[in-house]
C-alpha cells in the first residue's frame, strides 16, 4: 500500500526518502506532468543571486537598458535547459548518466567530476548569500550573540533546510519548490514595487564601456543556467515517457525564465539608484524600514531553494562517479563539503571578490561541456539505448576502453577556447588583450558542439532503445 502525501507512487513519495537514484525509473512508477516543471524552475530561480547578476552587469558600466537586455539573453537560456529534459524523458535516468553516450562510460567520469566541483561551488555561493542574509535578520531584530555565534548558528539554520528537503528526494523537492514559490513570488514582488520606480533609465553607459562590458555581463548572465544543464533529466525522469518536447520545453523555460528575468531588472534598477558593492545591504536599502526583515528573510528562502535542486542532483552525481551509496547517503559528502566551503567563504575571504571570480570561471566547465552533450543528444534525436547506458565498458557506449575519442577530444578543444578567451578576476587568457578585452568563454559551447559534430558527423547515432530493465 502506498504511504505518504502527493504521488501516488511508494518509492517517490512527499517526505519519505525516494528509493531511486541514478537506476532507470521504470514505467510503473512515472508520474507527474510538465507543470510541474514550471514550479520547480520557478521556484529554484527566486533566488537573490539574479539580483546580484543585475546589480554587476551595471557595476561593469552598462546603461540600465544594456544590462536588461543581457538579462533577458540569460533568461533565453532556459529554454535550452528545460529542453535538455527530454533526455530524463526517454531513458528515465540522470543527465550525467546520459551523458555517457557523448563521453564513454569511463570518459564521462572526470567531467561528471568537473560539473560536481562546480554544483557544489555554486551552492556554496548561495549557502552563503543565505547565511549573511539571516545573521542581518538576527541583528535587525536585536538578537545579538559574542563573536562569530550569530553567523554560525544562521550557516546551521540554512545547511539544515537546505539538506533535510534534498535528503528525503525528488517528490519532496518538487512539493518544496511549489510552496515556497507562492511565498517567494508574493514577496518580490513588493520588494520589485519599491526598486523599479527608482531606477535611472536615462543613466548612459560608463564612458568606455564596450565589448569588454558586454562580454563580461553575459558570461555572468549565462552562468546561472549553464550551471543547470548536467542536471534537467535529474527532474523529468519520473515524467511519462509520452510527455511532449513542447510542454516540456515551455513549461519548465517560462519558470526560469519569468524567475530570473524579474530579479535581474531588479537588480539592474536598484544599481542605477544606488551603491550595490553589498548587494544585500544596497538593495535593503531602497526598502522601507517595516519591509527590510521580511526582505532579508526573501533572500534566505531564495538562497534555499536554489541550493535544494543542486544539493539534490549532486548526490545523483556522486552515483554516477561510482560512490556506492544509496542517493541519501551519498547526499552527505556534498553537504559536508558544502560546509567547509561555506566555512571558508564566510570566515576566510572577501566574498564579494570569490563570487565574482566564481561565476567568471563558472562557464569555462560548463560551456564546452554543455556543447558536446547537446549537440550529441540532437544528433541522436534523444534516442538512447538505456539499458546500455547503465551496462558499464562493456555496453555500446563503452566505446574505446571506457572512453568516447570524439566526445572527449571536442571537450578538450572547447575547454582550452573557453581557457584562452576567459577574462576573469582569477584568470585572463593571452587572447582576452587581442580581442579587445571580450571574454567569449560561453563560446566555448559553440566550439565544442562544432567540433563533435566534425568528429562524429559520419556516424550512426540512433541506436534503438531497448527496454528498461525493470
């Protein structure tokens, strides 16, 4: 009999811990539909960090109608994300599980490695956007503790909301990122009701601001969901397998896409209208006193949600790496790191520095890899054989021991351009002074899918999928 709130379905049910991990779902237990896809995005994008993505691309000296439209490029950018779920669709397994077709099942490991460093740098980020933005709520109510106690007591507080929601899976992250979506929508929107009419729309562009500017707002602009590509199969696994590339592209691109875009004109006006080097501080700022608590408790759940659906996909990511652990347990590594970088971020560094030379380097990784995972799903149709995605080196995607020649040789081709071209507080390439000061490291997706399109152009690449193996 099954137990539980929501689906219906035993080994996915709301607040008991999901059996499933990187095993194909099979088709007893898909349920679900694309609107609740919609949520999800919606919901894991009400996060302050697109505030923050905003408030950059003016400090980088763009006028406020530049820096929207950079918004909005970056906003685009989910409807590739959501599409990519088609894959989760069609096998019923993890994106880095699929993968394996682009890489090789040996291949795709130190890859799989790269996106787990970078999904946990990412929740670090906002671990620790949340963090401060609940030890401001904890002053700004006249809670006082000696020392660094405050500080440490609110990382706990977010740690232990972030992972109690990720530990019990897939149906309690959907449920989770629904509700809080109703609070989180409700409250920016007034805190967008006190910035949007502040905003400058005359301010011009900083004198010299060229291609320079434009380049370094959209890689962070890009960062946010390119850093989501290893994981939209992680959430439409469950899905029929007859759900539709349309509603599944709409519903899931609409969510991150309205989320993001709205926070980041946010950002982008209340940096028109004042100091944002503390984004937090700035933009709490330009609210009225009675607002301020209930705005720092805003970014605290926006911080949250985000970090729920990576925490959650990292723990599959840990499977696919070959941890032998059960999704929830393997889930304890990646909070434990979580932590000690959270630690660090807090205690040891300029934040606002680490961050900025996060997300310059973010794209690097995810670039060139998200170019060769999408040009090689396109070229297959989305069609994988999913028993031998799971059947090791000696499937049809073991290729040359454990390793895809093409996929990992356009990898590489895409990671040094992206290498080359990156213009970051941690890193300039020796071709970032020829080109003028533009950082093109988002192309490094074009680059990568070009070259194993080149590479793999005159081969099959439509196996039949067999059957699940359940």
């Amino acid at each position: 009999m099954v137990t539980g709130l929501g689906t219906g379905v035993a080994n996915d049910e709301v607040f008991h811990v999901e059996t499933h991990g990187i095993d194909p779902i099979p088709d007893s237990d898909r349920h679900g539909s694309p609107k609740d896809l919609f949520w999800l995005w919606f919901g894991s994008n009400l996060t302050f960090t697109y505030v923050i993505n905003g408030a950059l691309a003016v400090a980088f000296g763009l006028s406020f109608w530049q820096a929207t439209a950079v918004v909005v490029i970056g906003g685009l950018a989910f409807f590739v994300v959501s599409a990519a779920g088609l894959s989760g669709v069609r096998t019923g397994t993890a994106t880095l599980v699929i993968s394996r077709a682009a890489f090789g099942h040996t291949g795709n490991i130190p890859a799989g490695f790269l996106n787990w460093v970078v999904s946990i740098g990412y929740t670090i980020v906002n671990t620790v956007v949340g963090t401060l933005a609940l030890e401001s709520f904890f002053t700004a109510l006249g809670w006082t503790a000696p020392g660094d106690t405050g500080r440490a007591l609110a990382l706990l507080i977010t740690l232990t909301l972030t992972f109690a929601v990720a530990m019990w899976g897939h149906a309690t992250v959907q449920l989770a990122e629904r509700w809080l979506a109703y609070v989180l929508a409700a409250g920016f929107a007034v805190f967008l009701l006190f910035t949007l009419p502040a905003a400058d729309l005359a301010a011009p562009a900083a004198a010299g601001a060229g291609a320079s500017a434009w380049s370094w707002a959209l890689v962070v602009a890009l960062a946010g969901p390119f850093s989501y590509l290893p994981m939209p199969a992680d959430y439409t696994r469950y899905l029929p397998r007859d759900t539709s590339l349309r509603a599944l592209t709409w519903t899931g691109a609409l969510g991150g896409f309205v989320s993001s875009v709205a926070l980041g004109v946010g950002g982008v006006a209340a940096a028109t209208s004042t100091d944002m080097t503390d984004a937090v501080a700035g933009a709490a700022g330009l609210l009225p006193g009675w607002f301020q608590p209930l705005f720092l408790i805003l970014v605290l759940g926006g911080s949250v949600t985000n970090s729920i659906i990576t925490l959650y996909s990292s723990g599959l990511n840990l499977q696919v790496l070959g941890i032998p652990w059960h999704r929830a347990k393997a889930l304890l590594i990646s909070a434990a790191v979580t932590a000690a970088g959270a630690l660090g971020a807090l205690f040891l560094a300029d934040f606002t520095e680490s961050l900025l030379g996060f997300l310059s380097l973010l794209i690097i990784v995810f670039a060139p890899w998200s170019g060769v995972f999408l040009t090689d799903m396109l070229l297959r149709r989305c069609t994988y054989d999913t028993e031998a995605l799971c059947a090791g080196r000696s499937g049809a995607y073991g290729y040359r021991s454990g390793y895809h020649p093409a996929g990992m040789a356009a990898l590489l081709t895409g990671l040094a351009f992206a290498a080359l071209t990156c213009d970051s507080e941690l890193w300039t390439g020796p071709l970032v002074e020829p080109l003028g000061g533009a950082d093109l490291t988002p192309l490094g997706a074009v680059v990568a899918g070009l070259a194993y399109w080149a590479l793999t152009r005159r081969t099959p690449h439509r196996p039949q999928p067999a059957p699940l193996p359940y």
